[in-house]
C-alpha cells in the first residue's frame, strides 16, 4: 500500500500536504493494521495531519473507497483524494482456535504453575491445530466456487466456453505487457530481491484453451467445469487512484485521465446471484450516467472466474432477465469481447482483493486515453453479493 501511494505522487507531482482524504481498502485486515490506511498515509509520506480510514467489502473494497472519495469531494469535504486498495494474501493471519484463544485470554491473570494447570485441562490436541481464514460465504457455507458451478449449470456455460476466455485473458496480459501498455505499473523493490519486479507475473502468454482443457476441475471433481485455470488465482498487490475535484485539478494544471460520471452499489441474493453483482450494478450506473452499453468503448470487468464473467455478459443481453430481474423492456446488451478486459483481468493479473477494484479503474482510464475512447465503465462483483460499477468519461 505504501509503494503503491507513494509512486502515485511521485508520477503525479502533487505535493502530499496537499492530500485532504485517503481511503484504504483491504479484505483480509492484519489484527496489527486494523486501520491499514492510516500506516499507509504515515509511511507513504503524507503528512500525519491527513485522514485516513480503510473499508472493507470484499473484492469491491477500493471501488469502495473511489466511491467514498468522490463523495467526499462532490459534498465539498475534500478537494484532493488517495483512494487505494492492498492485499498480501501471501501471508494472510492464521489464528488459534477459540478454545486456545480463550485460554490465552486467560492466561494474562494466571500467577502460578497451577494456573497454567488448570487452563490446559480439556485441551485437546486438535485445538492446536490452525485455524485457516474462511473462503466460505458466512450465510450459506458455500465457497464461490461451489456457487459458481451452480450458476455456469444454469445458465449452460460450457467448460469449453470457460477455458477459452482464460486463455484469452492470459493472452491478452502477455501481448499488452509486451507492448509495454501497462505503464501504470510502479516498479516494486523488496528486500528478499535483488531487483525489483516491474510487471505482474501471473499470467503465462503461451497458455491455449486445450492445455487449460487437461486440468481437473476444482470444485466439483466429477462433474464440474470450473478450475483453477479459469478461476482468477490469490496473490499480493496494491493500486491507487488520484481523484480531485475540477476546479483543483485546473488550478494545479493536471490533466484528468477521466471524469467519474457515475456509479451503483447494489445487493443481490447471496445464495442464486453471489457473482452477478455487475448484471445490477451496470444497468444502473449507465443509467445514472444517462449513457447505454453500447455506447461505451472501454469495459474492465473484475474476472472471478471465467463461468462469471460470460454469465454477466449472457443475461446483460437476455431479454427475460432483463425484463423479470432489471424491470426493462428491452435487453441492457451484449458486451462486446474486443471491448472487455483488452489488458489482461484477474484470471490472468491475479485477483489481490483489496486492490482489484483501483486496478480496474486504472485499465479503464488508460486504456480511455490509448484507445481514444470516450467512455468506459469498470465493475465488479464481491463475497455477500455485492456489486458495483463506476462509468468514466474523458473531459
């Protein structure tokens, strides 16, 4: 989070005690970083005057904390805005298991070997055992996995169909960082290296819709379609996004990326629609922005799996959906695929939670200005069913 906010006020000039606001997202919180953006504004260089908090709504949390920015700047609270996102899933918190984390608790007040003693009693030797973080929704105890198989039944997505979209993404990641279009990328420098990485190294671009066709699947082993090739993989990262409002933007003399004209949160069933946040989210803010699909050039769409992203893309264009669950009398569209995620997604950039919404937008707005493209959307769906969208428009 600390690299991420400081190359962004490196690359943008701005003078960090210029910042009035910064909002963190982050998903799986470390208990010693509860509030992650405030370490982040103290070890980013920002002064300690400046505010900070972090939210958390699963794989949307930094299109969250876009959204807060916005607002804050819109009700004249802020003129200037970091929002951000940053996961280390690579070392996510392990934790006791509660009949240890109560004897620990307990043992602040022991004072003798007698004490101790008595706290060991009916201990057994399977409460030692970690406690691994839950990937399971807490309402239905489904994984998104389980629910994603669930939901690519229904709708008839072939695993064939899958498969060739995670290829596609792995394809497009490769070509486009070879291209050297991904220039939002900060160079990372770790201890543990002796240089740093200056590009995401998830995706492999000789991967082929029939070598992903060899891997079993992950969820339902006998008869299931989604694995781990067209699932977006957990790994570690950060973004951040400068927002400010028109005015300070002209008085600093920057030139904005985008201007945000919209956006949509939205709650659907956790149980039939845990992936389909974007189906709501998107009709909604192209609405607000009072713009169509059809009309916007650029779409990132957040891949959680393969199965999700055309399931979206399915019912978008199916005139029941649209007319039973969006009250519309006319299908929202189909997304074009040479608009969708042209930079590679998280099937193939992998998916950080915290910061795969900021990324999203930062595609989107760069993507905007090398395609000439006057309008682009970014959304994503979230554990709980939550779902959001941000349209974006260049000045």
């Amino acid at each position: 989070g600390r690299m991420a906010v400081a190359g962004l006020l490196h690359r943008t000039r701005v003078d960090p005690a210029a910042i009035d606001l910064l909002v963190m997202g982050t998903v799986v919180a470390d208990p010693a970083t509860t509030n992650l953006g405030r370490e982040v504004v103290v070890g980013a260089g920002i002064p300690v005057s400046c505010p900070a908090y972090t939210v958390t709504v699963a794989c949307v949390s930094s299109l969250q904390a876009a959204i807060d920015g916005v607002r804050a700047i819109q009700t004249g609270a802020a003129d200037i805005v970091v929002a951000a996102g940053a996961a280390t899933l690579s070392a996510a918190p392990i934790r006791f298991r509660k009949a240890v984390r109560k004897r620990l608790i307990a043992s602040q007040k022991a004072k003798g070997a007698g004490d101790w003693l008595r706290l060991l009693g009916g201990l057994r030797p399977a409460d030692l055992l970690p406690e691994a973080p839950a990937i399971a929704e807490f309402t239905t105890g489904e994984t998104m996995g389980q629910n994603c198989e669930r939901l690519a039944r229904r709708l008839a997505i072939t695993r064939a169909e899958q498969d060739e979209f995670a290829a596609l993404s792995h394809q497009r990641a490769a070509k486009a960082t070879e291209a050297g279009l991904l220039t939002q990328i900060e160079p990372a420098f770790l201890p543990s290296r002796k240089k740093p990485i200056v590009a995401d190294n998830g995706f492999r671009g000789d991967t082929t819709a029939e070598k992903i066709a060899r891997l079993s699947p992950a969820f339902d082993r006998r008869f299931g379609s989604v694995t781990a090739a067209n699932s977006s993989f957990l790994t570690d990262g950060a973004a951040a996004v400068l927002l400010m409002s028109e005015r300070k933007a002209r008085a600093l003399g920057l030139e904005p990326l985008a201007v945000v004209r919209s956006s949509s949160v939205v709650g659907m069933d956790p149980r039939e629609e845990l992936l389909l946040g974007p189906a709501l989210a998107m009709p909604r803010a192209l609405d607000a922005a009072g713009t169509t699909l059809e009309d916007v050039e650029v779409v990132e769409l957040h891949e959680a799996f393969a199965a999700q992203v055309l399931a979206v893309r399915k019912l978008l264009a199916d005139p029941a959906f649209c007319r039973e669950r969006l009250g519309r009398d006319r299908p929202v569209g189909l997304i074009d695929l040479e608009r969708l995620n042209l930079w590679g997604g998280s099937l193939s950039l992998g998916h950080p939670f915290g910061a795969t919404g900021a990324r999203l937008i930062l595609n989107a707005v760069h993507r905007m200005r090398h395609e000439k493209a006057r309008r682009g959307i970014a959304a994503a769906c979230a554990a709980g069913a939550i779902g959001i969208a941000i349209v974006l428009e260049r000045p």
